[in-house]
C-alpha cells in the first residue's frame, strides 16, 4: 500500500474525528466531553479549525490520487 495514501486516509479519519467532537462540543457548552473540560464555546473552535484542515488535507491527496500522480513528471 502507498504511503501517501495511508497517510491522506489517516487525515481524513482524524478530521473527521475532531470535526465530530467540535460540534459535540459547541451543542453541550459548557462542562466536560469525553474527559475534555470545555469552559466556553469559543473553545470549541481550536478543534474545529484543525479538523477541517485534517479533513481537506486528506480529500486533497485523495484528489490528486485519483487524478494520476501526486508528482509532476516533465517531459524530454
């Protein structure tokens, strides 16, 4: 199997984790999730920000995948 696409499978996944807590966060509040003490909503916006860059990081190599190579080739 291909490192690169390990690699983008493991971004999706864990971008679509820390999306799901982001938003399991912003509903509850205040208080703690899942061990996690949340004391503002505003809080919840860290977790988001990283799994949306998490998430699109791994559609993109899964992108580039798809459409041929992950490098350029030149031609002679």
């Amino acid at each position: 199997m291909d490192i690169v696409k390990v690699f983008a499978i493991v971004l999706t996944i864990s971008g679509m984790v820390l999306l799901t807590f982001a938003c399991l966060a912003f509903v509850q509040g205040s208080g703690t999730l899942l061990g996690v003490d949340i004391a503002q909503r505003g809080y919840t916006v860290v977790p988001f920000l990283l799994g949306m860059i998490f998430f699109l990081a791994g559609i993109y190599l899964f992108k580039n995948l798809l459409s041929g190579s992950t490098t350029r080739r030149t031609r002679d």
